[in-house]
C-alpha cells in the first residue's frame, strides 16, 4: 500500500511526526494541572467515577493546581529543555479539563496562550463536557494559540460503557468529535484496548469506528487494575471474569488494530505503564511503553501490513 501518510520506512503514523509536521519542529508536551474537577465524581454524574479511574499516576512532580498555571509550564519546560530544544504545548491533563464555568476556563485557558513559549494548547476532557458555551471559549482561545481537544472515550460499545461507569454513550462521542471538528479544534480519542467482556472482533470496532469521525490522533492504552478502584475490588472478587492479555498478545491486537485505522489518524502511544506501587496486578514484566511501540513496527514488518492496509475493506 503506496501512503503518502508517513515514512516508506514506518509501518503506522507516528504522532511526533504529525506534530513535526504541523509545526515544523520537535514538540514536547508539558502538563498542567488546572484543579478542576471531573463530573463522574463530584456528583454532577455521579461520586463514583470510572470503575479503573486513579489519576495519580498521571501527574508529574511539578504539576500542582496550588501553582500558577504559567509556573507549571516554565517547570516543564525546564524539565524538558535539559534533553533538547522543542516546541512547547501546553497540555492540560489531569480529570476533566472543561469542566469549569466558562469565565474560569477562558481565565485558566489564556494564561497557557499568553505564555511566550507555548505553540498551542492540549485540552483533556470528556465527551458531555463542551457545551454551546464552552465551546465559543475554546473557538475564542484558538484564535491565538492552536487548541487540541483529546476525548476520553475508551470504547465504542456502550455496554462497555456503562459497564466502566463512564456516564456517556458513544453517540455523545460522535456529536462532540463533529461539533469539535466544526469549531475548527483539531480532536485526538483515548481508547482502552482489552477491556472485560469486548472480544477481538469489537475491539476492531473501535479503529473502524473512529476512523468514520474526523479524529486527528489516537492515544490507546492497555487495561490496567489499579489499587484503590472498583477495578480492583472487582478483581479480587473474581479475578477470573477480568483476565488482563499479556504483552505478546497486545502487541499483535495493537497490529490488528492499527490495520483497521485510518492511515491519516496519527497514533500518539500504543500502551502506558502505571507506576508499578500503584498497579493491583502487574503482568507485564517490566515491558516499558517504548518496547510495545518497537514490537509493533516490527511485528507489522514481518507482516508485510501498514496501517490502514484493512480499512478500506471495513
């Protein structure tokens, strides 16, 4: 398959590259940690919150809402610029990063644009969380620094959804994604591949869903137990009903997966590892993000496959 896409040499569409590509230079995205609140736990939707939901295994040390928002950015930055130079985004993260009155995210929103070294902004949030309102805040910053939209949407099949406690169905996805798309916001989906009770064939789905909606990146990850959650508390209850795949079997899902996807979705990570003193199960033995990145370009390589190879035939 002859794709203009990426590299001869790549066998999917690494997000570095669509970066690179948009801004003309390395990027590195430094997190920021806003202090809002998510709607599945403050009781807007429910106290509960996602059944795998721990967050703090998400947040760098110099991430704090207790610290301005442009003195997160300067700390990253200083972070990251030890390593080499980049562009910088600004890449609000943690919990639900629009759920906030209007004039609260415009105000926390405008101190990252303002910032002398930041090329454009990431928002982490929800897919029933950009109302009418929100949404001119966001069409209102991108006017002067680009914003990026990334929807935690974990999965297409709405069983799944209400299985995970997620408190939207995937229809509210799509709306968001098309409103967003609209706006002119450039939008990237997380998806959680391995899920309980989703077989291969559903989880393939999901890349074949996606690439019907104008998404611009994807952001998968492998489903984790983590102390502390109902996840885990459901595990220890019956670990037989929530089996976690071993890496040599998500490294060739991920292949599967990838396959599936449209060839111009750029695929910004393929797993993510919690800190091993958060994890109720580890299974993975040591296998680091990295590794699962390399093995499925090698993996796809052996194959002969590219990804997108099977996306016109879904």
């Amino acid at each position: 398959m002859n794709n203009p896409v990426f590299d001869s040499s790549e066998r999917f569409f690494r997000y570095g590259k669509f970066l690179s590509d948009k801004f003309g230079a390395k990027v590195q995205k430094v997190s920021v940690n806003a202090g809002f609140s998510c709607p599945n736990l403050d009781g807007t939707i429910s106290y509960d919150g996602c059944i795998y939901c721990n967050n703090e295994g998400f947040k760098p040390d110099y991430c704090s809402p207790e610290i301005p928002v442009e003195q997160q950015i300067d700390a990253g930055i200083k972070f990251f610029s030890r390593k080499r130079n980049y562009l910088y985004l600004a890449y609000f993260q943690t919990f639900t990063n629009t759920h906030a009155s209007p004039e609260i995210l415009r105000e926390t929103l405008l101190k990252a644009a303002k910032h002398d070294k930041t090329v454009g902004i990431i928002v982490s949030t929800r897919p029933d969380c950009i109302s009418e309102k929100i949404m001119d805040v966001l069409k209102e910053i991108s006017v002067l620094k680009e914003i990026m939209i990334e929807i935690g949407v974990e999965s297409t099949n709405d069983n799944t959804l209400k299985f995970l406690n997620r408190g939207h169905n995937y229809a509210q996805v799509c709306t968001t994604v098309e409103n967003c798309s609209k706006a002119g916001l450039e939008v990237g989906v997380h998806l959680i591949l391995g899920l309980p009770n989703e077989s291969r064939e559903q989880i393939l789905n999901h890349a074949k869903n996606i690439s019907q909606l104008p998404v611009r990146s994807v952001k998968l990850h492998q489903l984790q137990i983590v102390k502390n959650t109902h996840l885990a508390a459901l595990y220890e209850q019956n670990p037989e009903k929530l089996k976690l795949i071993n890496w040599r079997d998500y490294v060739d899902l991920c292949c599967d997966f990838v396959e599936h996807l449209r060839p111009d979705i750029a695929i910004e990570r393929f797993a993510s590892i919690m800190p091993p003193k958060l994890l109720a199960v580890q299974n993975w033995d040591g296998v680091k993000n990295h590794h699962i990145t390399h093995l499925v370009q090698k993996k796809m390589m052996e194959r002969g496959s590219v990804q997108g190879g099977k996306w016109n035939s879904c």
